[in-house]
C-alpha cells in the first residue's frame, strides 16, 4: 500500500484557501498513486489558540463546509484524512475526518486536547482501505501509550498522527526530540506503520496569540521497528508518500500480541499501581 501526507501551511480563518491546497494535494496523491493521504490536524479552519477565534471558523460535519469538501474531492480516488475544528451541538471538538469519494466514512477527535475549549474525544475508530486497517490519533495523542494501543488492539496496522506543532524557540530542540522518541515507541511497541503528518509555518500564525514560534515540519512515515522510511524537508511544504509492506506491521508475540498480552498481565497491577499513587480524598 502506498500512504502519504500533505506537510502544508494553513490559514487560521481561511477556509477556501485551505480546501483549496487540500485539492491540490490530492491531485499529487492521485499523480503518484498514493492510496492513503493526510493532512495536517486542524488543516481547514486553522488552529487558533483562543476560544473566540476558534468558534468562528468552527463547522459540523452536515453544515455547508463539509458538504463543499466533499464536493470539491469527491473526484479524486485517493482517501483523506483531513482536520478541522469541529462543533458538535455546542461543544467544539479536535477532530479528523476521514474522507473518500464524497463521502465521509467517520471522523476522529483528539483524545488529549490541551485547549481548554476543546471536549475530549473518547472514541477510537477503525478505518479500512483495500483490506488494510487503519487508525487515526492527533498530535500529543502519540505522546500517551493507550490511544495507539486501542487502535493497534483493534487491528490497524497503520496509524495516522496529523499534527500541528508551532513551537517556541526555546522549546524547539526538546520538542523534536520527544515527539520522535515518542513516535518510535509508539511504532515498535505496537509493530505497526507510524505517519507523523505536521504542518509547516511559512510566516507568523495569526491565530497564535499568545507566543511566538515556529512550525518546522519534520513529518515522516515510520516502519514497524522504528526505522524511519521517508521524512520531509523541514521549513517549506513538502509532500511525502511510501510503500509500506503491512505484512510487515504484525505482532504475533504471545501468540495474541504483545499490547494484549501486557494489558493481560499487567493491567490489573497498573490499575492497583494506579490507585496507590492517587491522593486521598479528605
């Protein structure tokens, strides 16, 4: 199967300009056959850090904007995975929509979302293409163990990790460092396909408000032992894509796999470990 990601620079507000380059880059997927292709987490509406400007571009997946997404892909015979703020009734949501010929096939929202207007998405979908499973988690969820072991228990052999990262100088080296070190043991502890798919900052993001920083790219597709197969220029848009062999993304440990063989084992001993170290409650 050949995946791929789209490493863009997105417009917080500006809808058609990002569904614009959602089409153009899936013009690029279709030319080089990819079969699977994302983008980055937030990538139609932006992703401001305040709540005001958040709401303003927010949509739910039957208002007019998806139905325009849809239309505007539903040509191309790739499927997208592509984010956007969310609003569920009044609750706005961090999610992903998985998209293929016109037709959105689920959506998936961010497990551990920091802004604090966003709501916690606790559902875990599996997706499958060509009779490959695939899962979907965004950003700091690759930073937690459980989120790609639900997907990796359910069967998906590739997991998609949209990003969007818009780092203080300061922080920047730290940041490189974990999230790769995160993103390899997420890949070989669960033996499957890992896509770091970020964004890149090509000028100051308006919807920052709060600090300064930097979108460096640095997306990648990472095999199931942690071997990084292609990666991205880092500081311009770039698109990426690989064959990946998912035969290879297989985990027959313990005969049942080693992240249902660990929580087996384990999980009740974590759970006591886990009420031990919670503080009382007076």
């Amino acid at each position: 199967m050949r995946i791929g990601h789209c490493q863009l620079d997105s417009r917080s507000g500006d809808f058609e300009g990002n569904l614009a380059k959602v089409v153009q880059g899936l013009e690029r997927a279709d030319r080089d056959h990819v079969e699977i292709v994302s983008f980055p987490e937030c990538f139609l509406t932006g992703y401001p850090d305040t709540e005001e400007l958040a709401r303003q571009g927010a949509f739910a997946t039957s208002a007019p904007q998806m139905l325009k997404v849809l239309d505007r892909t539903s040509r191309f015979n790739a499927t997208a995975i592509v984010g956007f703020n969310e609003l569920r009734g009044q609750d706005l949501y961090n999610t992903a929509a998985v998209i293929h010929k016109g037709h959105v096939l689920g959506t998936y929202s961010k497990c551990s979302a920091y802004q604090r207007f966003h709501k916690q998405g606790r559902e875990f979908p599996v997706f499958e293409r060509g009779g490959v499973k695939f899962g979907v988690i965004i950003c700091s969820d690759g930073g937690y163990i459980e989120p790609a072991r639900i997907l990796a228990m359910k069967g998906a052999r590739i997991i998609f990790a949209p990003h969007y990262n818009y780092i203080s100088k300061e922080y920047l080296l730290t940041h490189f460092q974990e999230v790769r070190a995160d993103h390899v043991a997420r890949a070989v502890e669960n033996r499957v396909y890992f896509v770091r798919g970020n964004n890149v900052n090509l000028a100051r993001d308006p919807g920052i408000t709060r600090y300064d920083g930097v979108g460096y790219g640095d997306s990648y597709i990472m095999d199931p032992f942690g071997e990084m197969v292609v990666r991205s220029r880092r500081f311009r848009e770039d698109f990426i894509f690989a064959d990946v062999d998912v035969g290879m993304a297989q985990d027959t440990a313990w005969k049942v796999g080693r992240s249902l063989w660990s929580f087996r084992e384990f999980g009740p001993l974590l759970a006591d470990a886990a009420r031990a170290a919670a503080p009382t409650s007076k």
